[in-house]
C-alpha cells in the first residue's frame, strides 16, 4: 500500500519498478558510449545498444520475478538486453561492469531526481509559511509549552518558526544535492570530490578488473555522460553516502510532522486556531457533518512516521566485504519507501498550508482562558521591579491561584490584592496583562527569520 | 549499563549527570555576564553567580531526584543556586531565560566537545587504514562478494576504502562542529547563518519577552560568552538540528561498523587473514586456550548497533506547539546513548586497527582454494578476446564446473580443455590466472584515495 | 542518563552493575549446587564456594573494566571466584558452563524479577483506572477522533478502556512469565516446555560436552536450583524468547503511552477535563505560576519513546552460528534499558492516575463548544427515521454549517430550519441533541469490561 | 519496491489495494446481514447490499485515489456501495459503523489470512529442519563461537535448533491465531475473551450510539457472521493486539534470519559446509560462473532486516483520544509491509533448506584447520582429571600456541609435550582429540528436540 497511501504519486512514479528499470538501461546505455572511444567501438554498435535501452521495450514484472531467483534484477535485463542486440554489440553490453554498478548509480539517479521533486514541494512549503508569517506577525495567540498556555505570542513567530525549519531542509538537500554537503572529500589541495551521490563503478571487486588498468578514464568517461560526480573510490560497501541520503530525508520528514503536528493541534474543536481549507470530499464524515478533518496534517504524520522509521535499516553500515549479502538488496526497498514517504509528507503539509484558514478572533480569545492567567509572567516582571523577583513570584502565584480557583481574572485578582495594588496602578496593572505588549522581540525575530526571502 | 559497556569512559563522563550540571552552571553564569552590560549589574554580583556556579557545589543526584517530579533538573538547580547567591545577585539568576534554554545550550556545548572527541578517535582510525592501505598497496587476497570469493583485491585497497569511509566522517563531523553542514542558513546576501549547534535562547516561549523588546543583543551577548553561534531564532520545538547531530553520528555508527564487520569476518578461523593484537586478558577463553576472539571488533559491532537504534527517537520531529511534551525531554537519555556508544564503536575500532596482524601468507593461500577459480572472469577475459564474450563464459563456467567437481584446479581443468587450449598457450593460460595480473587499476585508486593524506 | 531520567529507581537498581554481578554470582553458586551429587563433591566445598558468591565480595567497577578487554564480565568474575576459594574447591568453580551460560541465566533471573516489579506498577495502574471507570460511568464528555468532537461518551468508558488495555497487558506478561505465552513449546504428548523465560546452559557450543554424555541431569538439577524453566535446547543464538520479552515490553510501553497522551492532552488549558494532581514542587515553573504542567504524563511519553526505539535490535535474530559477535553482546545494554524505561511509563501513568482530578463541569461545558454540533450526529438519526438518511444528513449538515458560521447552536439552527421542524417538535430535537441520551451501550461495555474487577 | 522483492508473491496479493478492498467489502456486507433482524430488514434488501459488495464492482486505485482527500478509503467505497443499491437499500449500508470498524475488521480478516499463509510457509521449514537434523545427527563439524572455531557440534544439533526455533515461532503464531497468546482477557469466572484479532465494531467513538443501547447484539451477529472473537471493548485508540501482531512477527522475521544467517555463513568459499541448491537461473553471476550465491539466504536477510524496521511504528501506542491523526492511518502501510516481508523472509528460508545441500567431506576437514585446536578444551579436561585444571589449562595454552606458530597439529604437540606426555598415553591424548566423542549430549538433544515431531 506504500505506493498509494501517504505519498506524492509523481514520486510513487519515480521509485516504481518500471522506473527503476528505465534508470538502469540509461546507465547501460551511457557506459557503451563511455566504452566507445577507449575500445574504438563503432557508432552503429554504440547506436545500437542505446537504441536497445529504451524501457518500453522491457517488462518490469517479468525482470522482477526472475530477480527473486537470479538475486539481482541486473542479470535478467542484461539478458534480455544482449538478445536485443546483434552479436557484434553484444560483447559490449555491460561491459567490466557489475550488477551493484548498475543498480547503485540507477539509484542515485532516481534520487537525485527524487530531492529535486522534494526540493519542488518543499519551497512551495517555505513560500506559504513565509506569507503567513509576514501577514500575522501582529497576530497574537497563546504560546504553549507542555500542552499549556505559557505566554503571548504571535501567529506570525510561530509561521516564521515554520519557514525556518523548512529552508534549513532545503539548504540541506540543495548541498546534499550539490555535493557540499554529506561525506564528502573536499580538501582543497587534492581537489578530489565524492559528495554524497556520485557513481558507482568498479567492476565485480571495485578493482576495474577488466580494463587491465585503463578505469578509470572509463569511470571518468561515464561520469561525464551520467553527468555524475565521480567517486575517489567505488563504494559497493561502504554505505554512509546513502546512509546519509536516507538520515536527511528523515530529518526532512520530521521537520514536516512539525509543521502538521501544529496544525492538527490547534485544529482541536477546543482550540479552534486553524482549520484546513474546505474542499469538497476532503477530510468530512457522511455521519458528523460537523466535523472538519485535518486530512493533510494527518496524512503528513502518517507518511513521516512511515518515511522514518526505515532509516535505521540504512545506518546499519555492516556490509560484508566487497558486496554485502542482505544489508544492500534491502535498500532497494527502503531507498524508494523513504522517498515515497517523505514526498508525501511534505507534499501534504504544502497543502495545508496552502488553503490554511487562520482563525485570529479564536486566537484573540483564547488568551482570555483561564482568566488570562498567561500573563502572570508578565505581571510579574512588572512588579518584581518593586519588590523584587521573589516577593512578586510568591504574589503572582496566590493570585493566579485564587483566578482559576474562584473563576475570575487575573486581572480582577490582581486589582483586589493589595499587594499588588499597593505597587502597581489599575493601569499599570492592566499594561502589565496587555498580551501585546508583552511579545519581546517577536516582531525583529520574524525579520531575522525573513530575511532571506524575497 | 549503557555507561560502562560498549563505550569511551570519556565520553561517557563527558555525558554524565555531572557534566550535565557543570554545562548548565556554565550557562547560567554566562547568563550573568550577558546580562551586566545591559542591566548595569555590577561587577560584585556577576561575580557572585559565577562563582556560585561551579559543579563542586552541587549534588548531581539530588538534582536528578527532584528532576523526576519537578519535569526538569533546572527548577532544583536554579533554585540551590539562587540559594547560594545573597539578596541582590538573585534577582538576576536566570533572568529571562527558560529550563529549555539552559538544557538546550548545556546539551549543544556537550555535544560539541562530544565531537571533538570522536574527531580525536576517527583521526585515530584513519591513520590506521591509511598506513595499511599505503604497507599493503601490493599484498593481494580474494575480493569477496555475498560471501564467495569474486575476484582478486589488495588489502591495500580494502584498507584505503576504510580510510576513505572515516576520512568522509571526520569531515562531516568538522562540517557539522563548523556549522557549514547541516541544516543552516548560508544566505551570502543575508549573512545570517545558523549552523547546527547553535546557542538557544529565547525565554518562556521564545520571545525573549522578559526583556521587553531588548533581547536579540542579550542573545548576542551570551552566544559570544559561550562561543556559540547564534541562530536565526529559537528553537525550542524545531529540532532539525539535533536530529542531523543524531543521525550524523549514526552514520559514523555505521561506518565504523562495516571495518569491525571486515574485522570480524576476516578473523574467522577458516580464513584466518587478520588478527586483533595480542594483548593481556584479551579476547582469550579460559575453557578453549586456542580462542582469540576479535573482541575490539565485536565491541565495536555492539556499540554501532545501539547507537543507531535511539536514531529515530530524534527524527521524529513533531515537537508540540512551542515546546514538547515527551519529545523533547526524551532527548536528554536519547543524545547521551548515541555518543556513548558512537564513541564506543569508533574508540574499539581505532584499537582492533592499531594492533592489526595481517596474515599475508593466509591471503595468499586462501586465494587458491576453490581451485582458483575466482581466477574465472579474468580467464574469460583472455578467451573473449578470441573468441568472443559468450563462447568464452560456456567455456569457463564449464571449466568451472569440472574443476570444483574434480577437485582439480581450474588451470589444469584450462589446460586440459581444448576449447581454451586450442586458443590460449600454457604460459597465457598462467598469466590469465595470475591474480597478481588481475588487479585492475587497485594501485591507482589506493593512490587516489591516500591523495590527502600526508 | 538511563539511569536516573524517566525510569523508577527500582527498576534501575534491578539492573544495575552491581545486581547483574549479583545475578552472575547466584547462577554460579547454583551450578556448584548441581554440580554436588553427579560428582560427589565435599558440601564444604560447595559451602565454600556458594559462600564465594556474595556479590558484596567483589567491585563491579573493576570487573565490567575488565569486561571491555576480555569480552565479557565472567571472565574477571570467574577469575575473582576462583581466586577466593582453595585448591579443592577451584576446580568446581563454573565447571563446564561458558560464559553465555551465567550470562543469560543471570539476565533471566533479572527479567523474572523485572516483570514482577512491572506487574506490581501495571496493577496499581488497574486499580486506578476501574475505580475511575466505575465513578465516572455517567460523566458526560466529548468523544473525539482526529482531535475533532465527534459524539458523547463518558469518563467511565474511557477509564474502561484504560483499564482494559493495562489489563490486556497484566496477563500478558503473566502469561509470558508463567511459560504459557511467547514462543513455546507446549505440545502435551511430549511434555516438553520452553517457556520464555528458561535457564541456559550448554557449555562452549551448547552440547554440554563438557559432561561426557551426562549434561542433561545437571541442567535439570540446575534449573531447579534456580526454579527455572528447563528448556528443550540450550538458546545461545536462537534469541526470540529475548526478543518476545523485549517486544512484549514495547507493547506495554505503547499501552502507557496510549493513557498518558490521554491525559497530556485532556489536560490542555483549552480542554482543562484533567489534571494531574498538585504536589510541593511539580509541575511547577517559576516563571509561569499559572502552569500546572502534567509532569508523569510527560514522562511517561518519553519513557515509552526510549522504551520502544531499542526493540529492533533484539528482534534482529541473526546471532551467528553459536555465538554471536555483536548482536548478543548489545543485548546487555538494551534489555536494562527497556526495562527501565518501560517501568518508568508504567510508574509514572500509575502516579498521574492516583492523583488524578477529574473535572466534571469542564466536561460538560465542552460538549456546549461549537454550538454543541457533536450532536449532529444523533440528530440526523432522528431525522432519518421520518425522511430516510440521505436527506437527513443533507439537512443536518446545513444546519450545523449555519450554527458554526453565525455562531448560534445546532438546536436554534435545527428549530429555526424548517426542514426539521416540519418533523420533529421543539422538544424531540432537544431529546435528540441531548449528550446523555446519545450515549449507545456506554454503560453495558463498561460493565463487560470492569466484569474481571473485584 | 516493496510488493515486488523481498516478499512472497500469494502474500501481497493478499495485502494489495484490491485485497483490502475486497476485505472491507466482506464487512460491509456482513453487517447488513447482523442488522437484518434486530431491524427486520427485507432479506431482498440484504441480499441487494451482500450483491453489491462483490469486489471486481469496484475500482481500488479509484477509491484509493479519493482516500488521499478523504482521509480513509472507505468514503469513497461506502459512496459507491450505496450508489450501487436502490433507495429501500441505501439506509442500511454502512448503518451504525464508523471508517475505522471497516477497516479495522478487514485488516484483522487480512492478518488472519495472513497468518495461515505465514504458518504453511514456517511448517516447511520446520519440517525441513527436523529431517536435517534426524539425518545429520551424527555429521561432526565444527562449532563457532564470535567467528573462531570452539569445539565440535554435529549439524544435526545446528538444524535442531532450527527446528526448535521454527516450532516456537508456529506455536506463538497459532496461540495469537486462536486467542491463546498476546494481550488477552481470559479471565476463567468472567469467561469475556478478547484475544489478538478480534472485531471492532463500535460507531463513532465506541458508544455504538447509532443503535441506542441495542448494539451488543448486533455486534455479537457481526462477529458470528466474521467468525472473529467479540472483544470486551471497542478498541479504536488502544492498539496493544495490533501491536502485538506487528512484535511477533517481526520476532518471527527475526528467526528466519538466524537461519539465513548460518547458510551465509557456511555458504563462505572458505568455509564451504553449505550450498544452496543449484536451479537454473539461480546465485549465478555472468561475470563469475564460479559463483553460486546463496540467494535465498541473501533475499531471506533483507526480507527480515526490512519487516523488523517498521515495527516500532505500530508499538508507539499514542493512539489520541478516541481515534487517532497520523498513528493509526500509518498502520494501513506498515502493516502490510510487515506481513509481506516476513513471508518473504520464511518463504525464502523455507527454499533454502529445500535444496539445502550438506558437504559433510568438508565439514570434517574444517575440524582440522588450524591444527585441530578447536579440541584444546577436551585435552584440557582429560589432564585436568590428573593434574587439575588449572595446571591443564597453562599446559594446553602452551601446546595450542606451539601448534598454531609452528603449524603442527595440536595432537603432534600435545604427544611432544613431556608434561602432556607425562600423564596421558599416545592413544588417550588421540581418543581426547577425537571431536566424536567430544559431543557431550548432543545426540540427546536432537532427541528431546525432535520429539514434537512425527
């Protein structure tokens, strides 16, 4: 079901078998034309092979259910592959290759175009968020820690909050991206560069075997077609660059359920804050009409629960010797599932986002719960600079005690307790409870946050 | 006992209770600094705190005993040291700041001395791998992939792959210590940068209300008194940056796990090509005298394993509203145990490296087993070139096939069949089985990957 | 940090270094037990060595020290043992066990004890949670799904349920404890059991070579000195009966977490149905006097969280051959810490559920928020009856748009509507709005459930 | 990916988008057949309904296309359901029933059938084991402990284990199928049963409030015509019998890569013992026709690495309130994901030891490797009858140590040694090296394991 629940279907696309095979037969293709000028190829043969990569010519299912036997869906293609072709482009398929080398770079080209469709969803993500903070960053709202009112803040700070933790994704995955960031080779004498998604090519040991010395132009001449970075090393076993790939998606995922977790939360019938836009057949119940469901923030926690929980199976760097037996057939389906799952979190949040209702007169009158007693903090401060910091805590409390006991206001409390009324004027005292004037830097935290944007 | 096993003692003092408390003191006093310029405090009281603040004074058990009912250990440890300061310096202890603020930036200030001292161990590592990669650049030994042997290698250039895999970490680790990794904001037009260990601190909710619009210079303040950069904004329910800590060290994780896992398989007694090192008490059997268990090796596998397991406990990022409840607090076990035992596998790996017996003999011998035959591909090789791909792959898996049936090896079953006799003299049929001769271009790619190295 | 954050200290003593040495210390004393009829060996002897093994004798520091080089803790322990003891009796000292023998045998004893600690929380969780149940069978509040009001329920069916679920849980871990659940072997012709819980013993590779032909008696008599289960194999590297306790513990964990989220979110200022009771120093925060946080609740969400994230690594079952090297190891680290972490949620839900309070009013005034359309669904019920459902849900869904967009309730909207009013009398829709007559089987399924209690 | 590799073909059939459909449809059926005569309902109408929930009515990928709007598949099914019946019909569809007790009753059907699949494919591979070991119990070979060889076993004793292993996982999975296992109510004066896979039936929020305190008995019908068990409660939110489901299979995937594991291992060129059998097209590689890969042991690995990763999705309990946003709609994925790769993990295994070939020539010769050492604790313990063991122990340590620098056999040092010599005869240190009659109980063991078989 994890190619129809809880995903973005383009990236379901990306990841299916029919995919899959299509990226393998660029990568063979490209290597007989990266064989062409070292072995003297002819055109027509290179021409010929290339023509023989296109998928349409391939069953996936076929080549998947030969794979449960033969162990790699490589073995089969090439087959199918070299029967396409006449016997003189035939020695030239797949030539010096190993499976892993077409398996791995058809997937770190599946994920590079997997990052750029997450790059897509993502800044759609930060551009709503940036809007809602800039047009709410006077919209105040009670801020919450542990599930209870704490202080003031605005609907704006919390937006902002938002825009930064999706552009840090972003600039995560453009460096993943680009190679400036992940594990990676970047000392600037040597000038060799492996960023996290280079190409994968060594033959059956990683050794070049069976170019007797001649590789690594060949590597370099494949890279170049692949438009791929190319490695200082192949790394069949060594698997910290997907590992990585694979932990950024899930710090993505995560940052997205953030976002949902927000929504759905003041979404609560009793909080009231935010809904999700209408749309007709989403997130209705046919027996409770009244109920207007959060379906994109939940289905965003679902995928991101989904998307995380597979990365530890890529962490797990034990890989046998020069190919391991288990640890790297498994990333062929967890690869994907991570992707899927991300893709359909924040897939998910963008769509929130984009129809968000905000709701500011709720907003405005949830800081009156619990008598306002939210700004004991603040009423606090401001008689702390009379009588000191202890004096005015021990005050605050009996009086945010006896509001919530006796079902008045903080502000009442306030105003009958001569200890306070012995410092501070009613005005004072009601300045004091002004959740406006009690916002800090809120408004220079929201231009910091923005600054980047447009 | 996840404290004493499977660990570095430094790192683990480096995360216990105490060090805990002495990174929260350091806060608070800085805290007193940030605050004097600004408040005009003088110099006496600043002094007070500061001095107030050192471990020695504290109970770290008390403090963790009460931590249980009170939600977290700042309430107590606020609350002894404000006892410790006279009348006048109270007023001023943890002024404006929040329980989150100090953890969060005790913790940061952990983790990057924690850091510091895996960079310590991983350059421990990688001067091991890069010695033995340069020492057996020509020692040769079956290339081994889902457990058969393949085709020739170096030790060499295994060794250079595990270089090459801890070089990647340290410098992800670097990036990540710098603040040029990681989820950040590198605007070069906005400057603002927010590296993944930065200061946190914003008050109750994140406002920095307490300082009624003058915060963001206090903030500044106290990021230079610790020197720590300063984020964008706080971030007290955005934890992005925690989790790519987290699931950085998981990579590292498992990193170090793939050399323990070579390690290990490479000691078994049936290939017997490495050993950890003699040493006194070591890995030794009281009831079988012959055992020498490669006991660094196994440590290391252990560690890994339960570093990475707590990773998805810090992707998950659905940090409630402004701070979590559950989430957040689940941290404070959940980032100790990783750089425990990311520390422990990385630490067991530089020993199992440093004392490395490498059975040359052994690799070489173990090459002839299976009659040579992962001579195989290189002998098809030298048939192609006659014959073409596909005859020469009939013949050899025939040979093959004879070979290990007959318990011959395969250049007598090569040499006896006159399909390969018939192209191929005695002396090419030798060189093709040479393993020595089949090494592809290993030599250049140890090169290649030692290229930074001294 | 395990150790003292979000566990119950007796939970944390249980498995400290110094109970585990004990628990070692207990299995060796009995084995000499075993030892003393089939080899007709002095009582003094045995006297001497039992004596040996009082665990006040020994410094776990310096044995687990010792572990880090020699493998495991037995090692220096068994040398420490016979070092104590004279000629004579040296030679009986862990006589024809292997180290995983007292290893696994002490951990079994320690999870026997372990479960029974839990069991003692899980039951008070019970207790709490009936008596809730049964008090509160008519308290009327919202049901919720997806945060949204969804229809009435009761208090008391929520408590039942919560009792339920800690019930479900109570028996299966006195299932799992007595032998009669986890992966067993009960067949009753054969008579053979192994329950989840059973001694080791096998010697070096589990043939119990060791005894010439005579193991079996010994394990027997061994397994009765501890009273223990015998099983039908030694289990070196068949690890599920590990893995059913651990993930047996995951379930509960999860199951506490299930009535802590509950409570963290009832608990909300907006909502304000519950809170967990005061206490001298919880929950407090000094800035914010206001705030009763649910402190348990929130421990127990971050116990679960750490509970559960280290199951993985005990169901992963690949243990090679005889023994493992990592996999087995790692287990001594994470089976303490899901017992720990798991009395830690269970312990704390016992605490937030004792002082529970439970307010009433809050309840009902919340069935009020949104124009009471909670309702909406009873009244399209009613209105189903006389115009069939199709056309009741397009009237009621209309009329709750109305109630929520001009802010008046659903019963002014309906009696305004014609619609309803042209079936159902001023009074009926009032019956049919009313919460406590919406209540279905509330009170029965109360009763099924609470059927086990008293 | 994931339908696709790693799993066993007839399960993701019988988890696919269609399955489910399909499953949910069977409910919706039998509850107009459990309505039919508490409400009298016209049999034609029930047959009507019964008529349209015939699956190949429907489109899956439609309905689950709409599901990512709607939040559940079932709007769109119950839409299409009802539009499909006349309008005598259409009240009855669906009637009282919430989304979650349709899909929550079809996943249990799905489990259910699930699990016979899992039993079938775990009963071959139990049956294969227990001839394996009654045919091999008296092939010696060697035993190993962390990767080094320890003392002798028979392979007889190692498929024992299996065996024994394979039989717990049957009978944990038949005492969850019948209600004997996991979280149960089965209190014996009570008589309520509630085991793993029960009903869920409870409307809205578990009231069943749609029958007015008639809904007990339409839910007992409900469960007659399932043929599932009647739980004591609604379950929405309390998912522990889910969970439990999820944790035992995964402890189950857990077992088979225990096996998988040992052929991989004794697969090893160098080590040799086991093959997997030959087949066309199987483990083969072009590159290496030496190559004979133990596919289904590498496939077997992979399934259970990928089936235990999402376990801890389903044990994290927080279920909010009365149903969940985000955990319980993860569960659609993981669920299915679990069952899929476990059954490939078993199915594999199963394959695996269907062809399993033995090379008991060669596990004889490993006895011999590193000169017959792994004996060294059987001569230890015949010169420990003479001259106690500690003198035995530093007398073979020595010999061993000679053996291996010297590569002489440890028989040839020992017959050397004067101190050995001194002691025991030529004939008696051979008779103590001989690795038959150093098996202990061995031959007992499979016996006791073996005798539930047959």
């Amino acid at each position: 079901m994890s190619d129809v629940l809880f995903t973005k279907p383009a990236m379901a696309e990306l990841f299916s078998p029919r995919a899959m095979v299509a990226a393998m037969l660029r990568v063979e293709a490209a290597l007989a034309r990266a064989l062409a000028v070292p072995y003297d190829i002819d055109d027509d043969v290179v021409s010929a092979i290339a023509d023989a990569c296109r998928v349409e010519l391939y069953d996936p299912d076929a080549i998947f259910a030969e794979a449960a036997t033969a162990g790699t869906p490589v073995i089969p293609l090439v087959r199918m592959l070299t029967e396409r072709v006449d016997e003189k482009a035939r020695r030239w398929v797949h030539w010096g290759a190993t499976s892993q080398d077409i398996m791995d770079t058809a997937m770190v080209l599946q994920m590079g175009e997997g990052i750029e469709l997450l790059l897509r969803e993502l800044r759609g993500v930060a551009e709503h968020a940036a809007a809602l903070a800039d047009a709410h960053r006077h919209t105040v709202m009670a801020g919450r820690t542990l599930g209870q009112q704490a202080a003031p803040i605005t609907f704006g700070l919390k937006a902002a909050r938002w825009f930064a933790l999706t552009g840090r994704q972003i600039r995560a995955l453009v460096a993943l991206r680009s190679g400036m960031i992940g594990p990676q080779l970047h000392d600037p004498v040597v000038g060799t560069i492996a960023p996290a998604l280079p190409l994968q090519f060594g033959g059956a040991v990683g050794t070049l075997a069976a170019f007797e010395g001649a590789g690594i132009p060949i590597a370099a001449a494949l890279s170049a077609e692949l438009e791929l970075p190319l490695p200082e090393l192949p790394w069949h076993a060594e698997r910290d660059r997907v590992a990585t790939v694979a932990a950024m998606l899930g710090v993505t995922a995560g940052a997205m359920s953030k976002i949902a977790s927000d929504i759905a939360l003041l979404s609560q019938t009793e909080i009231g804050e935010l809904s999700e836009g209408a749309q007709p057949g989403k997130g209705g119940s046919s027996a409770m009409p009244q109920k207007r469901n959060p379906v994109d923030a939940m289905s965003a926690l679902a995928a991101a629960r989904l998307a995380i929980a597979l990365v530890p199976t890529l962490l797990a760097g034990d890989h046998e010797h020069e190919r391991a037996i288990g640890a790297w057939q498994a990333e062929w389906v967890a690869i994907p599932h991570i992707f899927r799952h991300t893709a359909g979190a924040t897939s998910h949040v963008r769509q929130a986002l984009a129809g968000l209702e905000v709701h500011e007169d709720r907003m405005r009158r949830n800081l009156d719960l619990a008598g306002g007693t939210l700004m004991a903090e603040a009423l606090t401060g401001a008689i702390a600079a009379k009588l000191g910091r202890h004096e005015a805590q021990r005050i605050v409390k009996a009086e945010c005690d006896r509001a919530l006991r006796d079902g008045i206001t903080l502000a009442e409390a306030a105003v009958e307790d001569t200890c306070t009324a012995g410092v501070l004027s009613r005005e004072e005292i009601e300045q004091a409870l002004d959740p406006t004037r009690y916002l800090g830097s809120t408004n220079d935290l929201i231009d910091v946050a923005l600054s980047g944007w447009k």
